[in-house]
C-alpha cells in the first residue's frame, strides 16, 4: 500500500509545474460522446480520474488512447450501450456527467445513481429537474437513473442552487438539443467556462458560459476538437498554501492567478506575497504567517476546494482564525488528523476555529478525500519529523505526482510502500 512520508519543517524553493485542471478534463472528457471523428485533448494531468473516466468512455464503445498530458477518444465501432455502471460510477462521482451527452446523442441513457460521499450526501436532483425541463421522461430504479428522450429540446432551466457538475450536464445536454436553452442560476467556475469554450468549438452556441445566466442554441451535429486544458486552480492554490506553511519562495509555472483571486486575496492578507512573472507566478513567504477568517461559497467565493489546505496553513498562523464551510456538510474531516498533528482546532457545527501553534509535530495519518488528504501533506511540510500521510488513492485523484513536484521545490516527501494498511 503506498503512502506518503514527509519530512518536515524545511522551507520550499525552486519551481513546481501546474498541471491542466482536473475538474476542466472530465466535462470536456464526456463531451466527446457528442460527436462522432476523433477529440484530441491536450494538457490533460495523469490523475487516476482520468483513468476512471477513459475507462467510462471505453465501456461506452469509444477508442481511448491516454498518453499523458494528452488523450485521444475516437468514435464508437459498432453498437453504443449507454449504460454507465455501479462499479465506475462509484469511483468517482463526476461519472454522472456522461448523463447529459448519452441522452442527448442516443435518446436514452442508464447511469448508476452516484450515492452520496464522504463530503456530504451530494443529490443529483438538480441535474435530473434538468433534463425533464429539455424533455427527458427519467425514472430512478435499482439504483440507477434511466432517462429517455427520442430528441432533447431546449427549455429554460433554473437551477434552485448554483451547482458545477449539474451546470456541465445541462450544458452538455443542450449543445445537442433542438432550439435555444437558457439556464438561470448557474454555477460560475471557470471550468465552466472552459466547457462552453469547447462546445463552442463543437460547433454549439454557449453565450454567458462562467456567468449565472447561460443560453445555448443547440446544433443538430457537433464535431470532434482539439484543445488544451486550462491549468488548475486548485493545485495552484494548494501549492500556494504549501509555501505559505513551509515558508520559502517557489516560481509557480503556468499559475492560473485570475482563476484564483478569492484565494491569492486571502493568501496575501496572512502575509504571502503572490506576483505574476509572465504566464507564472511567484510565491513567497516573507515573515510570519497572520490569522485570517474565510467562508467557502461558490465561485468567485472562496473554494471548498481549498479549504482543507487553508486551514492546515492556519494551524500554524499567529492568534485565532475561523473557516466556515458552506458548500458541503460535512467537510472537515482533516480537523481529527490535523489534531493529532497537534493542530488546535474546535469545530461548532461547520464553523472550525484554529488557534494557531508554532509547528506541528510529524504523525500517521489519513484523510478519506482528495482534499484533505492534501491538507495533510500541506501540515506535514511544517511539522517536526515525520508525516505518514495514507491513503494516498485520494491524492492521486487529484494530483498528479505531488511528492515529485513538491521535492522539485526541495521538500523531503517521497512515496513510500507500506506493509499494510489500518481498516
Ligand atoms: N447539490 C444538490 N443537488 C444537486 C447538485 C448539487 O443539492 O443536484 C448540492 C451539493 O450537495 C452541494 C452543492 O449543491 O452541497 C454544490 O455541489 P456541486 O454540484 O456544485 O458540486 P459537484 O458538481 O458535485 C464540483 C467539483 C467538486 C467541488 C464542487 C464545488 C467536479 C468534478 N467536482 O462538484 O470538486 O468541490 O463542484 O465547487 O467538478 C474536488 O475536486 O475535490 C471536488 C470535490
């Protein structure tokens, strides 16, 4: 069983790469099933779910040749079943975004219901209110979705709450539909933007796509495309929060800073200092770190995305800081390992506050999220000794190499092999 072990209390310099977006690749992955001809994607990192979702798509009947930071997905051969299975689906749960495209293409669709996850329950109620508003008759049983459409049309859709990978669905959905969709209420993450940059180029019409309000005229066929991943936000943003912690100064190759301005604001306000250096960014720690109080929303909020590893920066900050998470329910699950670390943390309800310590002290930990098993990484880098962080398939969800990049900025973090790992 792998893990990662962090030697810590050692100041990052040097430079990291950041890699293409994850959350930009998977909706653009499942808009491949649009479109007959072959989709080249560039910048796309080598995360296991891009592994998940290449496998998805092959069971869907496409050709999928991954040869990271590029993936190649060729039409189908033959027949399509547009079913997505349990054993995929639950995975990972962005699987539900081939729902959209396979009902928009095929005229119908079965996907796993996802479930809920360790963040929170995560409905998916959204998604389907949906695409009965463009048509769709679905009825949920056995555990699965099953919608049927002999051709979408488009509707005007509002969203109850703003939310990205029903905001992606829809649009997916939509760019094959017949007539002009509207959506109210969405989700404004770039990574939508970047979807509607794609079907744009599909040959769909997505005006407003990064807004609240998008509309998109429909197309009767899309075409295949070639396109280059943004960078990744979050990863950025984690790296960033890794300096803030170690302290150091690392150039940050290809930061994407305007997608991070909720973040960089803050990171600046507990004494970062963050500068852009052409497509780069530079980012350093210059003297003590200050407390800060921030409040996940959706973007252009603060991400929830960032919160685990904002937080295990505070944990070393000086006086008292406060998170609060909005987005989902149950998002703390860092706090109990960052605690043994010797954090000072009381959560009341999904309010954490941190009393900031001068440094950590190395332990064994888990986290059972991608995120927060970042953040514990993040604590690692400034505790004395050393950090076993388990579990590392949550990491390598999402973040392709991080020990690699992070000893290329002179951090002692390598992959380990474990004997076995704790129920
Ligand atoms: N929600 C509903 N009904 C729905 C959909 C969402 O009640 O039909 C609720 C959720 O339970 C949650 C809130 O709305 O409380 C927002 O959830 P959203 O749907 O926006 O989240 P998501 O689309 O499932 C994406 C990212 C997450 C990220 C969230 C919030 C992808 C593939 N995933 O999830 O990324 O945390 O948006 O920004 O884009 C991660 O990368 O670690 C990750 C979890």
């Amino acid at each position: 069983m792998d893990a990662i072990r962090v030697r810590g209390a050692r100041e990052l310099r040097g430079s990291i790469r950041v890699g293409g977006a994850k959350n930009a690749a998977l909706p653009i992955l499942c808009a491949t099933l649009l479109s007959d001809g072959e989709s080249r994607l560039r910048n796309v990192p080598g995360l296991r779910d891009i592994q998940t979702t290449s496998e998805l798509l092959r069971t869907l009947g496409r050709g999928v040749t991954v040869d990271i930071p590029e993936v190649r997905v060729q039409a189908p051969r033959g027949q399509v079943v547009p079913e997505a299975p349990y054993e995929l689906v639950r995975q990972m749960r962005a699987s539900v975004l081939v729902l959209g495209p396979l009902l928009a293409r095929y005229g119908r669709a079965k996907v796993s219901l996802p479930g809920g996850c360790q963040i929170g329950a995560r409905p998916v109620d959204q998604h389907l209110l949906g695409l009965e508003v463009l048509g769709a008759k679905i009825v949920v049983e056995h555990g699965f979705i099953v919608a049927e459409a002999p051709r979408l049309r488009g509707g005007e859709v509002v969203f109850d709450i703003p939310t990205v990978t029903g905001t992606e669905n829809l649009m997916l959905a939509a760019a094959l539909s017949n007539g002009q969709t509207t959506l109210v209420n969405c989700a404004r993450e770039p990574e939508i933007e970047e979807l509607g940059r794609v079907l744009n180029k599909m040959g769909a019409r997505v005006e407003g796509a990064g807004t609240s309000i998008i509309h998109i005229h429909g197309a009767d066929e899309l075409e295949p495309f070639d396109h280059a991943i943004i960078a990744d936000r979050i990863e950025a943003g984690t790296f960033m929060a890794a300096v803030g912690a170690a302290g150091g100064d690392v150039l940050l190759e290809h930061a994407p800073l305007d997608d991070l301005e909720p973040v960089i604001v803050k990171l600046r306000r507990v004494g970062l200092e963050i500068e852009r250096e052409g497509e780069h960014a530079r980012v350093r720690r210059l003297g003590p770190l200050h407390s800060a109080d921030v409040t996940t929303a959706p973007h252009p909020g603060f991400p929830t995305d960032m919160q685990a590893q904002f937080m295990a920066m505070m944990c070393v900050a000086e006086g008292r800081s406060v998170v609060t998470e909005t987005v989902f329910e149950n998002r703390f699950m860092h706090v109990p390992e960052l605690g043994r670390m010797g954090a000072r943390i009381q959560i009341h309800n999904n309010t954490a506050i941190i009393d900031g310590v001068g440094r950590l002290s190395g332990a064994s930990v888990m986290a059972t999220d991608l995120r927060a098993s970042a953040s514990l990484v993040v604590a690692g880098l400034v505790s004395e000794g050393e950090t076993i962080v388990r579990r590392v398939y949550h990491l390598d969800r999402g973040y392709e190499a991080i020990e690699k990049k992070l000893a290329g900025a002179g951090a002692d973090v390598t992959r380990i092999q474990l004997e076995s790992e704790p129920a």
